[in-house]
C-alpha cells in the first residue's frame, strides 16, 4: 500500500509541475500589462493600430488633460510673442484645490509663458486667461473646443471649460484623448511646450520671478524613479472623480506611439499613471515591430494583356514600393491576407513603369497599400491590322470579279444582238 501510495504522488506532483509549466506559458505570451486605470489605449501613429485597449470608448473625465486643446487652439490662433494683460482677479474663480499660480491685475505675460505655465505646471488660472484671450470668454472658449472636437469626427467629448475643472458635461474618452494628442503634436511648438522638464518665467512688475517643475514626471530627468527616456511629451490630470490622467506620445526608433490612461488609482500616495503608462509603452516596443512584407520591384501577379503581341502580352505586376507592415511578434507574416485590385479594361499598348492597379495586405483591421506597375512594355498586335488589310483586299478582290463579270455579261448580250 505504501509503495502504491508513493507512486500516486509521484504521479500527482507531476501533473501539477505540467500543470503549472502550461499555466507560466499562458501568462508568458498574454503579457499585456494589467492595469488598474479604468480606461487606457495605446496607437501607433504610423499606421493608427491599436496596440492596447480597454474600454477606450467609455465616456471618462479627463481632468487636466483638457489643457492640450487649449494649448492647440491657443496656438493657432495666437502669436507666441502677444502680449496679455490680466485685467481682473482670475485665480479667485478658479474652485479651491485647483493648482493657479496667482495671476496678478496688470500682470502681462507673453503667450508663450502663458503656454509654459499651462503645459508644466497646469495653471488652471491661466487656461482661464487664454480661454478669455482667444474665445472671448470661457463659454465662447469651449464652443471652439467642441467645434474642434466635431473637425476632428469625435463623437463622444464634449467640453465645458478650458482646464479640466470637474463638470458632469466635461467629458472624453481614451479613443477621442488620443486622436486630440495626435492632432497635437503635429504642431512642433506644442511638442517643444509640452515637453519641457521645467519652465522658469522671469519676474513682472507685480510678481516675483516664477519657477516650475513639470507635473508629468516621465519627461523630467532628475525623476530617477518615473522618468522615461522615450517619451517626447505628455499632460497629466487629476480630480476625485477623473482619477489620475496622463495622455502623452513616446518615440523610440520606428515607433512612434500615443498613450492615454484615464481613471487610474493611487497607491501609497504614488498615482499608478506614471508606471502603467511605462508598462504599456513597454509592451509596445517589446512585442510589435515593423516586418516587411513585400519589397519594390517584387513580383505580385501575371496578367494577359488583351491585344498584346504574343511575345510581349504576358506581364508581370511588380510592387512598386516596399510595404512594412506592424505585427505583433506572436504574428505571422503569411496570414496577412492580400488583396489585388486592377484597373478596368487593361490592354496595349503598355509602357513599362505604368501603374496598372493596387495591392493591399490587411491585418487587424488595418491596411497597407502599395501601386502594382508593369514589369516590361506590352506592344500591341499586329493580327488586327493583318486582318483588316486582308479583308480589304478581299473586298478589293470582289470589287474587281465583279466589274469584269458585269463586261463579260454586257459582250454576250451584245453577241446575242
């Protein structure tokens, strides 16, 4: 009985090691992160596939987020050298807790350290000022931002104000975050803005001079623990209801991508935003890659060309540019499906070098195009002009059977007289 019972175990252990060596290898190759933000997405701007997703389509609040579209619109409709002047007490309108830097009556700042400030240290005082400045005032401020919004084809944001101060009808989502940020930062002064570690802005004539560290640690270097080479810029947000935010865009090497996360938590006074926007880029560039799928002058198809002679009508459809394609790593090039589309009513003559139709390779809903040309010149046939010379000859042939037939029928009758 003991013996039996020892082999039983023996046998038990080593289904539960393969168990558990099976159980590592799932885990192994779904490595997305695990987040506890409630809404996150991750694109590649390239070619607009989403890397990462979850529930980017939910309505969420973005808190200071909101401030990339008041820069972008404060940007294009304002010189960097404009000269504004505070008229009134703005920082007193803006609700307690919400972090102003105490705009003075009769201060005048440059737009540009008015975007300096908005961007790095998230004056919520100053997104005022500019949405008065540009709009007129905050209400006509967020028609513009929600006129920008429908430009873009953004179906779920609205907003309300400049800054990202809590309304019920302030709302975006992780999807519509991350096609403002890359509207954005097509724009290089935004990604200069946006991008800076600390802005300093030089003492006025009622303040003394004012020095800022960015609110978005990824971007500032003496941050050992959150700092994140790769990033190029970003803009952080909290309010109770919003949670951390953080909507920001990393490059490193041929990718190029778009992070938001909204909703996230805090744990142990550390907000969770830094790290799992980190986690996510992360998985980005560790399990997606750009893998070429055809290269320019590859052979794609063979096509015979209606009226092409027969030593030239046979032709080959080459790709007239390389196509990359982004693959996840556990993706196969083979099962990226292809499609040919050809012009209609192709025939010689063909010069080499034409354009005669397209070839696309889809995957993940995503697809990527290149021209198809013709590999050598198609002559066309000479057998049609043989035919129609053949037939005039014959025609001719007939014409003259027929004049001297009709002769020889007018001698017989005049034989017959």
């Amino acid at each position: 009985m003991k013996v039996k019972n020892i082999k039983k175990l023996i046998i038990l252990f080593c289904l539960m090691i393969f168990s558990l060596s099976n159980l590592s290898f799932i885990f192994a190759a779904n490595n997305e992160p695990d987040l506890t933000a409630k809404s996150a997405i991750l694109i590649d701007i390239k070619t607009g596939r989403i890397l990462y997703h979850k529930n980017e389509s939910e309505r969420m609040y973005p808190a200071s987020t909101t401030k990339i579209l008041t820069a972008i619109l404060t940007l294009e409709n304002c010189n960097l050298e404009d000269v504004v002047t505070i008229n009134h007490d703005i920082s007193s309108t803006i609700p307690y807790g919400y972090t102003v830097v105490e705009l003075q009556i009769g201060e005048q700042f440059t737009i540009e350290q008015l975007l300096e400030m908005l961007l790095v240290h998230s004056a919520n005082d100053v997104a005022s000022l500019l949405a008065e400045y540009v709009g007129g005032s905050i209400e006509g401020f967020a028609q513009m931002m929600n006129q920008k919004v429908k430009d873009l084809g953004l179906s779920d944001t609205h907003f309300t104000n400049p800054s990202g101060i809590h309304d019920d009808n302030h709302y975006t989502t992780a999807s519509d975050l991350a096609s403002i940020m890359e509207y954005c930062i097509k724009n290089k002064e935004f990604v200069r803005l946006a991008s800076m570690p600390y802005c300093s802005i030089s003492a006025t004539n009622k303040y003394i001079a004012r020095s800022y560290e960015s609110t978005d640690r990824l971007v500032v270097p003496s941050d050992s623990k959150n700092y994140y080479p790769y990033l190029v810029c970003g803009k952080t947000g909290y309010t109770d209801p919003a949670g951390e935010c953080l909507v920001s865009y990393s490059k490193k090497d041929d990718l190029e991508l778009i992070c938001v996360v909204l909703g996230g938590e805090t744990i142990n006074n550390i907000p969770t935003r830094y790290s799992e926007t980190k986690a996510l880029y992360e998985y980005g560039y560790n399990n997606f890659s750009f893998k070429t799928i055809i290269n320019a002058n590859d052979f794609v198809e063979q096509i015979k060309v209606k009226n092409g002679s027969l030593d030239t009508q046979d032709l080959n459809l080459l790709a007239k540019t390389q196509v990359n394609i982004l693959l996840n790593d556990s993706e196969s090039k083979d099962n990226v499906q292809s499609i040919i589309n050809l012009k209609d009513n192709i025939s010689a003559p063909i010069n080499q070098g034409d354009i005669l139709g397209t070839v696309s390779y889809k995957i993940d809903e995503k697809e990527y195009k290149t021209e198809l040309i013709a590999s050598h010149a198609v002559e066309s046939s000479n057998l049609f002009y043989y035919m129609i010379e053949i037939f005039i000859g014959i025609v001719l042939i007939l014409i003259v059977y027929l004049i001297l037939s009709n002769k020889k029928i007018k001698k017989r009758k005049k034989r017959k007289k």
